[in-house]
C-alpha cells in the first residue's frame, strides 16, 4: 500500500519525509530504537503519532524497566500515544486495526521492525557478538 513504509535505508527515510508531509495521523509499528525515533520525528512535524509495540514498554527488553519508562513518559509528554502488548492484525487505506480490536485512524504507517544487526565485521574481528556487540554494563566489551 502507498502509505505503508519500512524504515531500512535512506531511500526509505526520503520516502518517509514525503509521505509525511501531508499525513496528519500516523501509526509508528515497533516501539524499539527505530520506531521511536520515527515517533519522535513525525512529531516534530506536527503529525498525531500511535505506536503499537509486542513488548509492555519500549526498549524493556534492551533496558531495562527503569528506563523504558522514563522513555515511554518522555514520549507521552511530547504527544506520542502508545499502545503496548499489542501487533497489528490489518492495515488498510486509512486505520491499523490491533489484535484486540482497537482501530488507529492513520494516513502513514511506518514499520520499523525486524531490524538485525550486522555483526559480521566484529565477528571477523574477534568481538563478542549476542545479537549486536557483547558490552559490560559500563559499554565495554
């Protein structure tokens, strides 16, 4: 569908800003590092941001809780409206209707999930990989 984007490269990036410059209402999948700041960024446009994500925080998982929800009350206070513990069930021409039945009017939905990290070179390296670079808890590896 024309107003369904994915968040991989920068051509998807360049197709996301034009999509947005007449969305007033956008659903932002992923409540991870890239959906985030796609919310973040449509809000700066001005646009009315959902995000539906599979976890009951963004980032809990990467973070901690603590954290997540300093994160989540960060981008509650700037208009980003979450709806967690949630996937999409169908996209259509204008709404994302959730598993629980919950219907997101929308005009832009951005997909920002499924994301894997390319641990190649620090493999070749030596660097200890666990689903991106291995670090202590003081980022050292």
């Amino acid at each position: 569908m024309p107003h369904v984007c994915y968040l991989r490269t920068l051509s998807d990036s360049r197709r996301i800003i034009e999509n947005a410059e007449n969305a007033k209402r956008a659903v932002v999948i992923g409540a991870s590092f890239i959906g985030l700041e796609v919310a973040a960024s449509l809000r700066e446009r001005k646009i009315e941001v959902a995000v539906a994500g599979k976890h009951s925080q963004p980032l809990e998982k990467i973070l901690g809780r603590e954290l997540a929800n300093l994160i989540r009350e960060t981008h509650e206070a700037h208009g980003v409206k979450f709806h967690l513990a949630r996937t999409p069930a169908v996209i259509q021409d204008r709404h994302v209707q959730l598993d629980h039945g919950t219907i997101l009017d929308c005009d832009l939905v951005v997909v920002g999930i499924g994301v894997r990290p390319n641990t190649a070179l620090a493999e070749k390296a030596g660097v200890a990989t666990d689903n991106g670079i291995w670090s202590t808890n003081f980022c050292r590896g």
